[in-house]
C-alpha cells in the first residue's frame, strides 16, 4: 500500500509536469497552429491541431492532460496499480496470510479495489484542479466545472482499464507477465488510433478529444460514451468478484 | 448433537486438484472430530494433504465434497465464520518485507477483538523478535515465530497451526511447545501438523497420521507411537558381531540391527525396564559407550508405516 502511495505521487508529479511545460509552449502554439498543422504527418493529427485552430487554448489544454497525459500516462498507471493487487500477493506467495484473515473475501476484494482506483483516479483530479491557476501564467481563464466533468469521463475511462487490469490479476498469479501483455495492448490500442481505416476499432475513441470538447460545449457528461464505461468497470468487479471467491491461495 | 466450543467437525472431505494427468486427489473423504480442547498433531510425508485439510476447514480451500464445521457453525460462502473462530498461521514462510515488525502483527492482527495485537506484542517480546526492524531482515525462525505470535495472540476457541516450529532452532521449538501447552491448558483448541517426532509427542494429546489423502487408524498410529518409545540405540566400546546379537536376542532384545558397534533394538513392552538393566549389566558384552531411548525418528515411523516410498 505504502509503495502504492509513492508511485501515485509520482504519477501525481509526472502528470503536472508535463501540465506546466504544455501550459508554457502554448504561446508558442498558438503562434505556430497554421504550420503545425500543415506540419501533422497523419489526419488524426491534423484533426485535433485543425480543432485547437479553431477553438483555442481549451481543446489544447484538454488533449494535453487528458487525451495526453491521462490516456498513456493514466492508462499504464491503472495497469501497473491493478496488477499487483491479487496476483502481487501469489507472486511474493502472501495470499494466504491475506485470506486467512477474518474478513469476507467481498471486503477483501473492495478495499484494494478502491485503494488502487482512488490511486489511479486522483491524480487526474488534482492536476485539472491546477489549471485555472496556470491560466493566469498565460492570460487566460479556465472554468473549473467542465475541467472536473472532464476529469470525471477521463477516470471511468481510466478505471474501466484498471477493472480489466484488476480483473486479469484476479485469476494470474505473474503481475509482471500480466502487466507486460497489458501495456502492450494499450499500446497497440494506442496506436491504432491513429491509423485512420481502424481508428474506430480503438478503445481511446471512448476518452477521444471531441468527448472533452463536448464537455465543454454541454457542461455536462455525455452518457451516451460514460454509460458504457460504468457498465464496464460494475462488469470487471462483479466478474474480479466472482473469480477471486473461489482462488485457491 | 450440540458441538462445544472448540470443536471441528469433518464429515466426508474431499478436494480434487486438477494435475497433469487429470484429477489428483488431494484429501480422500474421511470423518473426524477434533475437541473441544486439547492439542492434536498431524503427521504425514510431504503431499499427505495435511495443509490442504488444514486450509479446507479454514475455508481457504473450497472443498471438492463433504462439510466441516467449528462449534456447529458449517462452513458457507467464503468461510468468514469459521475464520472469525480459528486463528491460523500458515506453513509458507511469505511476509511482507517492506513492514517493521510491530507493523506487521498489526495487519495480521486487524478484524480481531480489542487486545489482540497488545498480545501479540507481549508474546513476540517474550520470543525476542525485535519489532522495530523491518521483517525483510528477519531470519527464517524469525519469521515463523513473527507468524506464530500473530497466530496465539487472538483469543479464540480454534487454533490451526501449519509447521509451527518449522526451522526454529530447538531452544525456540522448545519454547514454542510450552506456549501451545499453556494456551491448550487455557481450554484452546489445537490442531496443528508437524514434522517433528519429539514436539508433537511432547505437546500433542492425539496424533493423527495421513497418507495421500487419507487417515490411518488411530489405533494403529497409537501403538506404533508406543512402539517408538522403546526403540533403543546402544553404542559399544567394539564393533558388534553375530554372537552379540543372539546374546541380544536372548535377553529379550526384538529387532535388533546393527552397524558397526552401533546397536539398534526395541525392548519388548512388558519388561523393557527389565531387559534394558540386564542388558547394560551384562558383562559379557563389550562396554556401553552411548546409550539413547525411545527416540524413534519420525522418518522410521513413517518408514513402518508407509513403507520406504513418499517419505
């Protein structure tokens, strides 16, 4: 748990680092839209710097920290969090200990699930919190209600990776196989995005630019992309459940 | 019948694992009871199924067939009830590290009543683990005695304890056997397997044995316990030959080996006293070097048991 606590810090500062440097080449952005563009060797591409030309800085700072930071920072993060939470304990071989306490595997279950979820889900909402204060270094305003929705789409995206990471863990007893077959898929993942025939097929399309800039326009979640990631994470824990009731220490 | 506190009731147990060429039958279905009180020792070569039975009453292990239960409460669900009666320590030695010592017997300790880890604390002083280092700097005795002390500590009806003086040194083993001894004298509930001849016959009040699955009669496991008692090693000033064995044999001597001047016999039940003093005032005997008594090792027990194989 504790080491846990020390790589959510890191990830925590990692990700507002990478926040303060986009805040601060923006200027530089801005100025230079019309031949990034022209510059952006794929059409995804083109599109989200196509999108930051005509919108302005909001679409920039939403595809910085959660298409940017929060998919692949984010996404390994919920992989490497889940991993260790069942098939951790077999590997280092203290799962007995751990269920051979007198709680119900439910419980059991539930608090590392939620300590890892939490793990991974605020350090989202605390560098989105930062960025109306950065606004100023830029003179410009950030409204805090669309950045906390935002943030709120891009951790059940987070979290419904993290259910299927901690789902895998429930029945592996190798986190570090786990893990490295994981992160290989969202890579792929990942990187498809990008290729336009298939781009359809990536599961990014569910935390996708246009989710956060809607956000924006609608102040609110658009249910129709969220509706299915919350049936995704219930669908990952009930199964994680189910799975973890009959492991064998 | 109303079950008393502290009793285990087994009826019928069966776990099948999946092997490599199919099913492999881990616990056979067999009936026992054990308590309420008093300490009861498993015995059985590695692979006898004993930490499977151990883990199948505790509900670690969901049994393929049949039912326990602890003070009449069956084992459902996950078996949270029957863990909230039995305090168990496991035979892998798998702690974690990162955690000083104290650290650690308070997460072994939480879901317990108030007290508990002050218990714990006081029995790990009384062992001398030093509860401030972090757990990864423990030896092997140490972090079975760390487990053991989480395991005593609760006060409940049941305790299981899995190889509890597994790699301890024999002072510790020692002293791990007086404190079962005083928790069983409290009333507790022990079971517990072991491979250690001399402390399950020094603590336990009923021994069982195991082989592949199954029980042996207790009958039969009692009288060749009885037997042990009197195998006895005797180490002549020469190295013996064929007359000294006759001459054995003809003081009432059953069984006797031999290799070099070392003698091995077992003294016959009813006059052991008597043919053991003839035999050491016998002076047509070469001179007595060394003598033991009644410390069969566990692995001649097993050996008559079982035969030479899985010991």
């Amino acid at each position: 748990m504790r080491s846990l606590l020390l790589y959510t810090l890191l990830y925590t500062i990692v990700m507002e680092l990478m926040l303060v440097a986009a805040v601060l080449y923006w200027p530089d952005f801005e100025q230079n839209v019309d031949a990034l563009r022209l510059l952006a060797p794929i059409k995804s591409v083109k599109d989200i710097v196509q999108e930051i030309e005509q919108e302005g800085v909001i679409p920039y700072i939403t595809s910085q920290q959660f298409f940017k930071g929060g998919n692949t920072l984010g996404t390994a993060a919920a992989v490497l969090f889940a991993v260790g939470a069942v098939a951790g304990e077999a590997h280092r071989g203290t799962l007995e200990l751990l269920l051979a306490r007198p709680y119900s595997r439910l419980r059991i279950l539930s608090e590392r699930w939620l300590f890892g979820a939490v793990c991974c889900c605020l350090p989202v909402f605390l560098t989105s919190a930062t960025i109306p204060w950065m606004g100023s270094w830029i003179d410009e305003d950030f409204d805090i209600v669309p950045l906390m929705l935002c943030s709120v789409h891009e951790s059940l995206f987070l979290l419904a990776v993290y259910g299927a990471a901690f789902f895998c863990s429930t029945i592996g007893s190798n986190p570090t196989r786990i893990a490295l077959v994981l992160l290989f898929v969202s890579t792929f993942q990942f990187a498809i995005y990008f290729i336009e025939v298939v781009t359809k097929w990536s599961l990014y399309r569910l935390a996708d630019l246009k989710d956060f800039t809607k956000i924006y326009e609608d102040y609110a979640l658009d249910w129709t992309v969220c509706g299915p990631l919350v049936a995704a994470i219930v669908l990952s824990f009930t199964a994680s459940y189910l799975a973890f009731r009959r492991r064998l220490p | 019948m109303l079950a008393r506190s502290g009793q285990i009731r087994v009826e019928g147990l069966t776990r099948r694992f999946r092997g490599p060429q199919g099913g492999v039958v881990a616990v056979q279905p067999f009936d026992l009871t054990v308590g309420p009180g008093g300490v009861t020792g498993i015995l059985g070569p590695n692979g006898s199924g004993k930490s499977t039975l151990l883990r199948m009453i505790l509900g670690l292990v969901p049994p393929g067939a049949g039912a326990t239960s602890v003070d009449g409460m069956p084992l459902t669900g996950d078996g949270l009830t029957i863990r909230e009666r039995v305090a168990y320590a496991p035979g892998e030695l798998a702690v974690y590290g990162e955690l000083t010592g104290k650290a650690h017997l308070r997460w072994l300790t939480a879901g317990r009543r108030r007290g508990t880890l002050a218990r714990a604390i006081e029995l790990a002083d009384e062992l001398g683990l030093p509860l401030r280092r972090r757990v990864r700097g423990y030896s092997h005795g140490m972090k079975r005695q760390l487990l053991l002390a989480a395991a005593l500590a609760p006060q409940v009806p049941v305790r299981i304890l899995d190889e509890p003086t597994e790699g301890l040194d024999p002072s510790k083993r020692a002293q791990i056997v007086d404190l079962l001894a005083r928790d069983a004298a409290r009333g507790t509930t022990i079971l517990l397997s072991s491979h250690h001849l001399g402390e399950v016959d020094r603590v336990c009040d009923r021994i069982l044995f195991m082989r592949a699955g199954r029980l042996i009669d207790e009958e039969e496991a009692r009288s060749l316990f009885r037997r042990a008692r009197r195998v006895t090693r005797l180490t002549l000033a020469q190295p013996a030959d064929a007359t000294t064995i006759e001459h054995l044999e003809g003081l009432g001597a059953e069984e006797v080996s031999s290799d070099g001047p070392r003698l091995r016999f077992v003294l016959p039940e009813a006059t052991h006293r008597a043919t053991l003093a003839a035999i050491l005032a016998d002076e047509s005997l070469p001179a007595p070097q060394a003598l033991s008594f009644g410390d069969a090792s566990l692995e001649e027990i097993y050996r008559t048991l079982y035969g030479s194989e899985g010991i």
